[in-house]
C-alpha cells in the first residue's frame, strides 16, 4: 500500500540563515540513511556559481521535529552536498572562479574573516561588494515535512535518489532506537576488524550486526531475523539487556582476533578452495561463539576450526548456492551448532529442549540485495586477509568429520582463556 505523508511547507531560506541554522545544529545533515558521498571542490565551486548567477539549484528537503531536548530539528532528506558546499564556502574551504566578461577569470573565498577559518591565509582574494550581496542575498528553495514515519522518510529520500533506491541495509539505519544506537557504536568499536570480512559499502556492516545482534537475542532454533522482524527489532524501544551487550562485545572480540590472525583461514576457505565469508556464516558462527561457556578456555586455533567446520558443513547442507540468508540455511546451521556442543561436552547433556513450533515459513529468507551480494564476492579478491597469508592451514584441506555426539571433556586441552573483554593473550 502507497504510504500517504501530510503535505508539506515551502519557504525560500537565504544561504547565510543556511550556515548559521548548519553552525548552531539546528540543521542535522547526518540522518542515518545519507550515503558517505562527498562532493569533489569542482563540484562545491559550481554550486556556488549556480547561486551567485542566479541559475537553478534543486530544492532542499527536510523532515522537521523535535530532538531529545525538544528542540525543533530540520533533519536533511535531501540536499546534504549543497549545504556542506554552502558551509565549506563561507568557511572560505575552497573558492569560487568568476569568469569576468572579457574572458579572464579569478578566484574568490567569501569573506576576510579569521574566525571562519582557522586556516586562515593572507594572499587570498575575497569576493567583490556586488559578488558579496548576489550570494548573501541568493534564497535557496526548502521544501519542510512534518510528521513523517521513519518509514515515510526513508521512502521519501529513496524517491528522490534518481533511481538509486535505498538497500535494504540503508533502510535499516533509519530507525531511531536504542537497539539502532548500540548497532552503531559496534559498528564505531568493530569496523576495522570486519571490514576484513565484507566490503564496507552502503551499510552493510552495520545489517550484519543487526542481524547478530537479533540472533544473539532470540537463540532460537526457528530464524528470528526475517525481514519483518529485523525491522520490528530496531523500532522497539526496549533498551538492549547489559547480558546482550556482553555477549556482543565477546563475540566480536573472537571474530576480530581470528580475522586478525594471520594463520587462520577459515574465514577466506573452506575444503582449501577459496570462498568469501557469507553473512549467514557470520551469523551463525558468532550465534556458536556466545553459547560456548568461557569456562571451558576455547582458544582462537579452537575456534577457527569450529568456523571452518561450520562453513563446510553449511556449503554440503544447504542446496542454494551460495547459502543465503533465511530459515532453511539458518535450521541447518543452528542445527550442527547444537550437535557440536553435545560433540564437545560443552554444555551439560539434558539443557536441551524441543523446538517450539515456528512462525517463520521454512522457505523464508532475508532479502539480501543482489548488487551487495556480487559486490562483497568480487571484494574477496583483493581483501587483506588474503594478503597476509601464504598458504592454507591443514585444517582446511580436509572435509569436516561427523559430529557424534559426546558429553565427555577430559580431552579438551587447556588453552590460553580470553581475559575480561574478550581479549585473548598473546603468544
């Protein structure tokens, strides 16, 4: 069904009230879903020619409400690059070249003033009194939305991207919950480290992390994060428990650390052919990771094996290929997770318990989007992991051997234990 917004207001806002809206944040131009594109200069300095010529710059689009502290907040739909290019300009950040009637030409910062720039120059030319009042005078078009859904701005932004529809990934950035804002500091805390696993573009670590986040959350045996969930999941406004938060922090530090650890393949092979990491592996193995009581001192070699294992048996179970995201491949892995900690004797034999029935058509999956899907595959060729290391280890040439379940652990060998934080010593 077609979402239906209010109508909105539309008012002509010179460029000056612009920058000092910008300057006393009363213009938010970081909305969640804005991609990291950056105008090059040549681009800035031709906006800027559009304004002072009086040529036709696209109007700015806003949705309008109130912050935490209940202060009225225009967030930016559209029209992020023109008010960075507005600011960077007063700020005197790059110049703008007036071509003068007989053909020669000159560059112009806006105004000598020191306290717009702490780069401040002597040299420079500053725009002319008539150049001067063309700009500050120049109104640019704000278009202003009041009550908008989450969901309405996204779709909103979406429409006016000229045919560059939001990701699925994107859309998630959306939401304004405390779920999404612990996202986001994972995402701050950890994107160094996963980056080696996926390709950072168009948010698609930070999905990645929702996704942990929601399975860690459930540990159930049915596939929590359709796509109606996920979304349901970052608009409650239920705080994440201090127990989530943990678990996260400690999955994430044995995820990084294997990734980091340049004898360790598992993440880039599985049987010695080379296969980039899927986020249903990602998921899943971290799912493994936090029911792994830390008392049983699993160490990073440990765990490797585990992922490898894992993904081999994921690659020979599950019929799609690559295995995508949804419940069979999800059952399948959740599955071997239970019978390898039976395997182990990692858990005492009778925590076990029946499936509750599912809500979740077995034939569901998350809508993955195909252009991130081929750009995270044509990623694993130039990715770091690979540069690091040589050769495969030996755990990776051999197919994984069948889980018999076992509760005996007098055969586990004592390995280095992750100190508080999920940090392991170094050899």
């Amino acid at each position: 069904m077609t979402t239906v917004v209010d109508r909105p207001n539309g008012k002509q806002v010179p460029a000056p009230k612009l920058f000092d809206m910008v300057n006393r944040k009363l213009i938010d131009l970081d909305t969640p879903y804005q991609r990291e594109v950056v105008w090059q200069t040549r681009k800035m300095a031709a906006l800027i020619d559009s304004i002072i010529n009086n040529f036709y710059v696209p109007p700015l689009i806003f949705a309008v409400r109130k912050n935490r502290e209940n202060r009225v907040i225009r967030y930016c739909i559209d029209g992020k690059q023109r008010l960075s290019s507005i600011v960077g300009f007063m700020n005197n950040e790059f110049p703008y070249t007036h071509v003068n009637p007989d053909g020669t030409s000159q560059d112009y910062y806006y105004a000598e003033s020191t306290d717009r720039n702490k780069r401040h120059r002597t040299g420079r030319v500053y725009l002319p009194p008539d150049l001067r009042r063309r700009f500050d005078e120049a109104e640019l078009y704000a278009v202003e939305y009041s009550n908008l859904s989450p969901e309405a701005e996204i779709e909103i932004f979406s429409r006016v991207q000229l045919g560059v529809p939001l990701t699925n990934a994107e859309k998630l950035k959306a939401y304004m919950s405390p779920t999404k804002d612990l996202g986001e500091e994972l995402y701050t805390i950890y994107r160094k480290d996963l980056s080696l696993l996926f390709a950072d573009i168009r948010s698609r670590l930070f999905q990645h992390i929702v996704f942990l986040m929601l399975i860690l959350k459930a540990d159930s045996p049915t596939f929590p994060a359709s796509r109606r969930k996920v979304e349901a999941y970052l608009q409650d406004q239920t705080p994440p428990t201090e127990d989530l938060k943990k678990k996260m922090r400690y999955v994430l530090d044995i995820i990084g650390e294997i990734a980091r650890s340049t004898h360790c393949w598992c993440y880039t092979h599985v049987n010695g052919q080379q296969r980039p990491f899927l986020s249903l592996e990602f998921v899943c193995f971290g799912l493994y990771i936090s029911k792994v009581p830390r008392r049983f001192n699993r160490s990073i070699e440990d765990f490797s094996k585990d992922c490898h294992e894992l993904r081999a048996h994921i690659l020979h179970q599950v019929h799609s290929k690559p295995p995508r995201m949804g419940a069979p491949a999800y059952q399948i892995a959740y599955q071997w997770i239970e019978n390898k900690l039976d395997t182990l004797g990692l858990r005492p034999a009778d925590v076990r318990t029946p499936a509750e029935p599912s809500l979740t058509p077995d034939t569901e999956e998350y809508e993955e989007d195909d252009d991130l899907l081929e750009s995270t595959l044509a990623h694993i060729n130039t990715n770091s992991l690979l540069h690091k290391r040589k050769r495969p280890a030996l755990c990776m040439e051999t197919s994984p051997a069948p889980i018999i379940p076992n509760t005996s652990n007098h055969h586990i060998s004592k390995r280095p234990v992750a100190r508080r934080g999920g940090k392991f010593p170094r050899r």
